[in-house]
C-alpha cells in the first residue's frame, strides 16, 4: 500500500505585496498582478498566460517564475513546476521558499530522493520550519526509509502535539515498519510473524 497522506501546501509569500524578492520593473507589475488574481481565483491557464508574458518581456522578474510554478503545481504540471522553481534557486540559492515548493512538485512527481535533498536544505536554512520535517517525513516513508520518517514526524509532533496529519503519518508508517519486520520474520519461518504481515497487509 502506497503510503499517502496531505501534503502541507504553504502559501508562497509572493502573492503578497511583502515579499522576500524585491526590484522588478515596476511596469510588469500590472500582469502580475493581474496574475495573481487569476491564481487567486482558481483560473491558472489565465494565471500562467500573465505569468509567462511579464517573463517574456522581464526575464530577470524572479516572482513570476515562483507563481507561475505554483499555478503549474495546481494543474499538476509537475515538471514544469520544478523547472520554474529552479530557476528561482538558481537566482535566490538561500531563499527556503523554493526549496520547499521544488520539494512538493517532487513529491507529487514521486521523487522522492530529490525531495528529500530540497527539505534537507529548507531545514538547513530554517530548522525551525515544521512543515519541513513533516513533508520530509512524507517522502521518507514514501521511500520506504520509515525509521526517519518517524524521527520527522516525532519532531513535528514534539512541537506541536496536536498536529492530527503528523499523527496519522506517524502512525502509518509505525505500521508500515511493522510489515517490514513481520515479513523477515515470516520469511525466516516464524509462522505468528506471518500471520501478523497477513493481518497487516489486509488491512
């Protein structure tokens, strides 16, 4: 059973007047604006249409390139999600923002292994950021690297003992390891584990 659970989606900062990149033209900030409110309002070929023009005529506009690929995340345009955002990193190596959005587009895309190295990096740049921990939690257990996917969601839950997605997540992948160990015990002829693994993959 695929391990699968709701990703945290963090608002980006770039679709508020107080963002983190400063310094584009002040004339393309009509279509994007413009833009904006086309993602705002759930019309993303619209959006990405506006997004793409200002890029055209301003390819140094660093927002457009962060918006336009969360409006192709919305439309599961993964790739090209993962390509804008790169484009923001290539220009903002620091900025977590990116990080962590290229970390959602790879995780959708079920690559995990990258998005394990960009949450590596958010926390690297922020360790105070939970949804780090739980989203790297996400592509550890996907990965079937359970061990730390508990030690991120225990973070997640230590901080905040409420978080129910990082409860369930935990709780998943305790099972999930659970398997793991009953099968070895099954396939090393310990018929209870093999009851056990029966029991837990019917489930």
């Amino acid at each position: 059973m695929k391990h699968v659970i709701e990703l945290y989606i963090i608002l980006i900062i770039a679709l508020f007047c107080n963002s983190a990149f400063s310094g584009e033209p002040v004339n393309a900030t009509l279509y994007f604006d413009r833009a904006n409110e086309y993602y705002n309002s759930e019309k993303y070929d619209k959006a990405i249409e506006d997004y793409t023009r200002v890029i055209t005529e301003h390819p140094d506009f660093t927002r457009a390139y962060l918006n336009r690929g969360l409006a192709y995340y919305k439309k599961r345009q993964y790739d090209k999600a993962v390509s804008d955002y790169s484009k923001v990193i290539n220009s903002f190596p620091n900025e977590p923002e990116a990080y962590t959005q290229r970390g959602l587009a790879y995780l959708r895309n079920g690559k995990y292994s990258e998005a394990i190295d960009d949450y590596n990096k958010v926390i690297f740049l922020n360790p105070k950021l939970m949804e780090a921990y739980n989203n790297r939690g996400i592509a550890y257990a996907n990965a079937e690297k359970y061990e730390e996917a508990i030690a991120d969601y225990n973070k997640v839950i230590d901080k905040n003992p409420d978080d129910v997605n990082a409860i369930v997540s935990r709780g998943i992948a305790y099972s999930k390891k659970a398997m793991v160990d009953f099968k070895k015990a099954c396939d090393m002829g310990n018929k209870n584990a093999c009851e056990d693994y029966k029991q837990l993959k019917g489930k």
